[in-house]
C-alpha cells in the first residue's frame, strides 16, 4: 500500500515537472520552426542549405510532437464527462484502430451484458484503449490475439484494502489481454512510468503507459497489469459505474487478493 502511495506521488511530481518544462521547451521549439519555416520559403536559397533546413525542421516538429505527448501527459486536462456506454465507444474505436493493428492480429470483443453506464471523457476512453492496442500490436510482431473485455465488478471491502484508490462499490471493467511476448519483472514494475520504454530509441517514448495511467486516475478509475513472459500481459482497467450502490444481479465480487 505504501509502495502504491509513493509510486503515484512520484508520477505526481514528474508530471508535474515535465508538464512545466515542457511547456518553456515548446515556446522555444515554435521560434525554431517558425523562423525555420519562412527560411524555407526564401527562393533565392541554395538547395543544399535548402535539405539542411528541411532536416532541421523534421527534428524540430518531432521534438514538437514529443512535447504535445508530454503536455498531454502531464497536464490535468479540462474533462467534458457524459454518461457513456463503454461497449459503444470500443465498438468505434476497434474500428479506428483495425488499420493501425494490422492483418496479422485478431481482436476478439468480449461485451458484457447490461454493462453499467459510466461517466467519462470519450476522447480519454479512446487514448487510453489505443494506447493499450498499441502496446499489444508490438508485443505481437508475430501476430495473435487481442481480447477486449468488459464486465460489471462488485469491489468490496476486502479488496479495497489492498487498494488504497479503490471504493467499494459497482465498477466496469475494461481487460486488455494479449498473447505476446509479455514481460519480466523488472519491465512489469515500471511499466506506468514516464519515460520507461525497452522499444529503443526513436520507437518509443515510454510516456503511453503513464499517459494512461494518469487519464485512468482522473477518471478516478484503477489499473493494474499482469505479465507473463512468453504467455502475454493482460491490463484491467476499473471505472466507477454511474449507479455505485447496490448490487446489480451478475455483478462479479471483486474481493480477492489481487497481485500483479
Ligand atoms: P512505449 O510503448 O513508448 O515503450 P509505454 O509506456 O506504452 O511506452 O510502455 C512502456 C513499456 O512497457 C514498453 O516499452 C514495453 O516494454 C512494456 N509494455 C507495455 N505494454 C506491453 C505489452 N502489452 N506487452 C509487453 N510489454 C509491454
């Protein structure tokens, strides 16, 4: 429990610092590309400084959309929260995403029945979802097969106890569950952490994890993540379902000892 309290005070204080860094590291990249950009217009440019220009101004916008991801991390953006059905919203999103996902892979929706209704900001469901699929496409550069679940869960006291953002009462929950090449230990343990990546540079940024992980906890949601290596990883996501009391019938108890 500890560990926990300290883990989230730790995205707290980097989101914060690299929100704040990266927003001077924006102004700053926008007189770069600005100048850089009506330096290009000039015509009287000699075409080697012309592709010099044109390489500096590549970086530049790569290092600008570094920072948006950044910004986007980081910032506690303002939430436009509507009741929502969250089998709808992977509905459309598993559309959006088939491209990015590819042939090789099959995605098997799995939609709970009578799902409660929750209260969420769309555009933040959808990160959160295309970050997870992202994740799992690249686990799987063989191929496989992504599972997209929900179900109602019932979190009771025993279970909250392990989980000090946890209140009892009704959730959805969202799994994520893929059959790549999963993850060692180390790897598991940091996973939601800024700018952890094992993708090597210039692949990835290691912010999609702790961007959904923030966008989860303003949602006053919870995620965990289990991993296997050489069997997959599966990632569940808890959002507070809009009618929190009483049961409804199927609902299933969340109460046991949860690791991972
Ligand atoms: P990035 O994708 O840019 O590396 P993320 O924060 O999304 O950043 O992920 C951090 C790391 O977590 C990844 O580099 C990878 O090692 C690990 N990871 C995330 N999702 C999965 C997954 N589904 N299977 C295996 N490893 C994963």
């Amino acid at each position: 429990l500890e560990q926990q309290l300290l883990q989230a005070r730790k995205m707290e204080a980097v989101g914060q610092l690299a929100g704040g860094v990266a927003h001077d590291f924006n102004n700053l990249l926008q007189v770069i590309i600005g100048h850089g950009e009506m330096m290009a217009d000039e015509r009287t440019m000699p075409r080697n400084l012309h592709d010099n220009l044109e390489q500096l101004l590549n970086a530049a916008q790569r290092a600008a959309g570094l920072v948006r991801q950044l910004l986007a991390f980081s910032r506690r953006q303002v939430l436009e929260m509507q009741d929502l059905d969250l089998n709808t919203v992977i509905g459309e999103c598993l559309k959006m995403a088939r491209r990015v996902i590819g042939e090789m892979i099959t995605v098997v929706p799995v939609y709970g029945h009578n799902l409660a209704t929750i209260r969420a900001d769309r555009n933040q469901l959808e990160q959160i979802l295309l970050n997870l699929l992202i994740n799992a496409r690249d686990a799987m550069p063989n191929g496989g097969t992504i599972t997209v679940e929900t179900e109602n869960v019932l979190i009771d006291e025993s279970y909250r106890q392990q989980h000090p953002y946890a209140r009892t009462g009704r959730y959805v929950l969202l799994s994520v569950i893929d059959t790549g090449y999963g993850m060692d230990e180390e790897t598991r343990n940091r996973v939601f952490e800024p700018f952890f990546t094992t993708k090597g540079l210039g692949r990835g940024t290691g912010l999609g994890l702790a961007t959904v992980y923030g966008l989860v906890r303003q949602h006053d949601g919870l995620i965990h993540v289990y991993s296997e290596l050489e069997k997959g990883t599966s990632f569940k996501i808890y959002l507070p379902a809009v009618e929190r009391s009483a049961a409804a019938v199927g609902d299933k108890i969340q109460g046991a000892v949860v690791g991972g």
